[in-house]
C-alpha cells in the first residue's frame, strides 16, 4: 500500500520532487521572490511559478508584497499563520537562535560568537538583532513572534526568574532577563535552562522521543543535565533540577566558580581541561581540544577521557538517585564519542547500584547543539498555547 | 453551626465519648469480648453491650463466633469490610508488621527483633508469622488479607523482584522474595524499598501531605532515601530511584558493603558510627548512640554531629539534582534532633546551588519509625485496589 506516494518517474513524482526543492530552499534560504527561488532550484521559472500558485493555494506558502533592489516583488515564504516562535539558546561562548512554528518546524536558525563573560546587555541585544534579522528572512514582522524561550546555561531560578547562583555567569547576576528582552521583542519570554531545554528538544524529535525517564547532559565549557521524568522535563520545585555541574565531587577540591569547593564542573569544565593543556599544548580554545582529539593527539584524548572518567563518578549518584531507562550525552565535547563516553561508562558500571547501572543506556544525541533551541521553540510554543487557552477561556460565556 | 457534634456535657457526648472508648480499644487491643472491652474500658457491661448493638448496627463493628477459656464466646473487631491489607517492613536488626484497612486504618502493629545478617527464609517465617498472630488479635482469618507489601531496607528491582545488589542484605541475595512470601501467606505480595515506603507513608498522612516535590531521607543502621516527585512516589525505571546511601563521596574512601568505594554509608553507616566509637566508648548499639546522644553524651553527639555534616553534602547534590521544596529525616537517628539536623544544613547551604538550597525546607516526620508499615498498605491497598479493578473490567460486559 504505497498510498498518496506517486509512482517513481511518474510526472506526479517528478511533481512532487520539485515541490519538496521549492520547500526545502525556502526553508533552508527564508523569504524569496520566484526568480530567486527559480536560481537556487534549478527550475525553469514557468515551473516555479507553477509550484507556487499550487503551493498558495493549498496553504503551504504565503506570499507578501515587498522590494527587492529598488523594485517592487512578491516574497514567498513558508506558511506560519501569522504564528512565529523564537528560541534563543546562550552559550559560553556563543548565541543561537532559531525561529519556526513549532519544535519540528523551524524555519531559520543562526549562530553568533559571544565574548566570555559578556555583559547580559550586550547578549540579550545581539540576540534580539538575530531575531529581528531571522524574522526578516521568513518574510514576517516581529509582530507575528508569539512567544520566545531563552535559555542561559545557568540554573534558573523560576520563581525569581534570575540566574540562580551569583559566581555562574556573572555577566547576567540579578538581571531580570525574562522582562528586558519582552522590551527588546515585544512579545512574551520565557527563561530555562539550555541542558534542560536540550533534555526538551532531544525528547520532542530527538533521541529520548517516547521514553518515560531520561536524562541529557550537556557536556560543553559546563556541565548540566536535563531530566525527563514520566515523559516530561521535571524542572524540580524552583526550577534549578538537574544541576549535576556542581555536584561536589571533592570536598576539599578547587574552589568552583559557584563558591563551592570540589564541584564536578572544577574537574570537567573547560577551565581545568585546558589548563591541564597549556603546558605541554599551549593556549587552545575548546574547540581545538575537540578537532585534536578527534584527529588523535594523546594529550587531548587523555584530558578528554578522564573528564569521562569524572563525569561517570557524578553519573552514577544521578542514576542511584533518579534511576533512567536512557542516557544521552550532548554538547560541544560529546563530539568525540567513545574518548569520553568508555571511560564514562566504565565510572558509571564501577559507581552504581547494580541494577540500575543495568537498566539505563546510552544513546547518541540527534540533534547536535541544537537540541536546545528546538527545546526553546517547543517552550515557547506551550508558552503561546497556554496564552491562547487563557484567552479562549476569557472569552467563552460563562 | 456545630452540625453532628453534641454539646459538651450532655447525653449525646457522654455517648460519643463512650463510643471513642470502645473503637480505641479494639483499635489498640484488637478483637475482644464484651467482658473484656469492659474491663479495659471501665464502662459498665451494660452500656458495653448497648454499645456494642449500636456499633454493630451501624456497621463499625463486627461480631464473631469463638472460644474464649474453653467457653463459646463472641469476639467483637472493628468492621474490615473483609479486605484486610498487610504491610512488612524489614530493617537491618527487626521486622515490623502492621495491618489495616488502609494506610489511614491501622488496626494493629507488632514490632519483632532480628539478627543482623539473618538469612532471607528466617525473616520470611517471622514476619509471616506476625501477620498470622496480627489477623488473628483483630478476629479475622488469613483469607481476608487480600494484599501484602514487603519492605526491604536495600534497592529492590522491580523489574526482577529481587535485592539489586549482590553486597546489601546479603542474606536475601536472589532470592524471589514476593513468590516466596506469598507462598507464606497465600495473598498477592509487593515488593518495595523501606526508604520509598517510609516516604510514601508520610505523603498519605504524615509530614509530606500536599507536597509536589519532596525527598524523606531514612537515616538508620544505613541510609535511603524516597523521591515523593508530582505528588506521587518516584521509583524510577526499574525501581531503585532515591539509593542516597550508595553516592560517592570519595572514590578512594573506605571499600562499601555494596563493593563500590567511598559512598555515603561508609561514612555515616552504623558500622562506621559505631567504629569510630569503640576506642572510647567500647561496644555500642546504635539505639545505645541514640539515647547517650539524648543523655548530652559529648563522643555519640560529636559523632552524630559529623554523620550529619557527611550528610548534608550528600543531600546537597540530591537537592542540585531534584530540587524538591520539603525535606523530612527520618529513621532510628533523625530522633537526636538538631545534633545531626544543624550541621547537615550548615553543609546543604555550602554545597547547593543557593537557589535550590532556599527553596528546600526540612521538616520532622511525623510517622516516626511506622512510616515504612504505614506506606507498605498505602502500596498493598493500591495493589488490591488495582485487581479489583481488573476484576471489575473482565467482569463487564464488552
């Protein structure tokens, strides 16, 4: 029963393979006119005038007057119904944001390098400009965005919606973020943490997709976790679960950036993995100790896999505690695979209860370091369907 | 509006006070003959018996033929409705037993000592043998307990039914505890861990009711702990969630009886207690620890004192992970009060992420050591609960 799929070689296949092009290049490019999408598909421009006439007229594109080099023109532009979301995700180093109409359909995403220990002003107003730039490429205004997550790799205290630790991104420390960026994007925004918007996203569309408990952790400059329990993110009961990067590992360990003293974070976090570098590898960024592992330098392998072996100790009480059916590691340093994962592992097996080292697994991620701006759409989106609830609710007669 | 209540002082509350008098007995001494309810109630045999018919009319009590010194007499039990439930709760040196008609409903409870490191099958026969001379005290038979849950003070998995660990309570090590118990008592018999149970007990009528997210931590010979998570308990995928005792707390401490190195109980296990104590002290128990501590002794305090300190990094990383808003201790230790409370605080305020450290609140049990018994129906009733529904849905019409 191949039904609704077109014979291969078929004109309706030859049909429907040209609308999946003009889809995909909208997707992937944003707004166009048809001579635009004519030059990044191929097609002759009669057919992409064809597709798209067809196209609006089954609702899957929309088309808004607009200029293009001093001429008037139609933009075609993937339809959203007038409905964006905006996901923004803060790293260390970087900023991320995408925007789509929902967790499995974003349509434009983009990445910008942030300098460490940024101020939060300067974060938050690149990352509204990526909003407004991205909004811009679909072919819609900022008044379409409906509701926006933004993530900070920081454990978020829901009930003061601020970053939760004074000494973990210091840049942002009593900043009410949640209503500064509203005034950059005039819309409703939502504060997270991006270990647990990863742990969202991967559960979405991702690896944990189906699974009743889970955890994802996020292995980059930091280290978080994000659980997924009874197939929900739990975010305990002020909105910090999940904080594994400060599970204290040594009690007279180094002192952690969050005032403690012997976290798991003063171990694995990038500042101990390059330090332990600069002698004999000079000053790298964490990036380079990735790609040289990868490319198989002992030093950077060795740093990498005992941060394993660590991570694999914190792991097990995790999994004492919280007792997982699956476990998926993510994040920048997730990228080298089995150098951590092995050592990580073979902590876990040593470290837990027996039966509970036995019934969890790990899983490779899917959606890379996206995982937590997928997870920010599918915030925004609850966000936005719980305002349209409270509104159709005001409005039904009582 | 006093609705249903009798003025003080009058006929009606003479009666009523009267009725308390006879259902507490029952309750405390369980099945007896009017003659005897009369001697432990001081009431005349005539208004016993005028009691008795109205108790017995209204459905509170129940009357059965027996034999009392070799004379036909009637035993009078509170009313079970038939459906009697039966919760075991082991610890390291004793098994308690209580049954009910539910967690709310105790009718009866027997405390039994043990020899430590006793074998599975020897447990198994005492606490089977509670259950028997407890059915018998409320004047019911074995056919009328319809569900059993057991207790054991160690991870148990679900999914195999069995200790998940070769090392803890290695007296029990593979053995098929529920089928073997049920062979005992000829009812279906639950498995589960004392720590969840004793957690689960202070959620249906103890210091947890109401609460969202909140952790009971069993501080006894070792150490445990129950995840109450969404108002529910969380056991986790195979039902070892909440193993608090086996963290490591220093990957090259002291060899654990679960063969890992380190973890929590190495550190504020009995064994290690007690150690730490014979130099000065000689041969102790730990109720022996207790009471000295109580008694103002400087060396069982400064113990305990530490014990807590051990604690509350521990209980730091739970509160990191899970971040719950109410933290009750209790067990055979949590009775020295403020001598392991403060220092545990003092450690959970220096090793939690601060906001999840403000957002948690610790507060006393209030089931004392019968919390575990006390959940273990709240479990046997949901179990029974759960086949009288499946009876009712195979008995429907389809």
């Amino acid at each position: 029963m191949n039904s609704g799929q077109p014979a291969p070689g078929s004109q309706a296949s030859l049909r429907e393979s040209n609308r999946l092009r003009v889809l995909d290049a909208l997707r992937v490019q944003g707004a166009m006119t048809q001579v635009e999408i004519a030059g990044q598909t191929g097609l002759s421009p009669a057919t992409v005038s064809n597709m798209v006439k067809e196209l609006d007229a089954s609702g899957a594109v929309e088309l808004a007057p607009s200029i293009r080099n001093g001429r008037r023109a139609v933009l075609v532009s993937l339809a959203t119904g007038n409905t964006l979301l905006a996901g923004i995700a803060f790293g260390d180093r970087d900023v991320r944001v995408a925007i789509g109409t929902g967790p499995r359909d974003v349509l434009a995403s983009q990445r910008m390098p942030l300098p460490a220990d940024h101020p939060a002003d300067e974060g938050m107003e690149r990352a509204a400009r990526l909003v407004h730039d991205l909004v811009e490429k679909v072919g819609k205004s900022m008044p379409d965005v409906k509701a926006v997550c933004l993530g900070l790799p920081a454990p978020v205290d829901s009930v003061s919606g601020q970053v939760g630790s004074e000494g973990i991104l210091p840049g942002w420390r009593g900043v009410a973020v949640a209503s500064e960026m509203e005034g950059h994007l005039r819309a409703p925004v939502v504060l997270d943490n991006t270990a647990n918007l990863a742990a969202l996203g991967e559960l979405k569309c991702g690896a944990l997709q189906g699974i009743e408990h889970g955890v994802y952790i996020k292995l980059s400059y930091g280290v978080g976790a994000g659980l997924i329990l009874g197939g929900e993110l739990f975010r305990g009961s002020a909105g910090t679960a999940g904080e594994i990067g400060h599970l204290t590992i040594d009690e007279n360990g180094p002192v952690c950036r969050c005032g403690n003293r012997g976290c798991l974070e003063t171990f694995i976090g990038s500042r101990a993995l390059l330090d332990a570098l600069t002698p004999t590898h000079g000053a790298l960024s964490l990036r380079e100790v990735v790609a040289r592992a990868l490319d198989g330098d002992p030093g950077c392998r060795r740093v990498l896999s005992d941060a394993g072996r660590h991570l694999g100790v914190a792991v097990a009480g995790l999994v004492n505690l919280v007792n997982p059916e699956v476990i998926v590691l993510g994040g920048l340093l997730s990228r080298v695979g089995e150098v951590i994962t092995a050592p990580m592992l073979a902590s876990l097996e040593r470290c837990a209860i027996p039966s509970a080292a036995a019934s969890v697994s790990l899983r490779p991620p899917q959606l890379d370091t996206d995982a937590d701006v997928v997870g920010a759409i599918a915030v925004a989106e609850e966000r936005h369907a719980a305002a349209e609830g409270l509104t159709a609710a005001l409005a039904a007669p009582t």
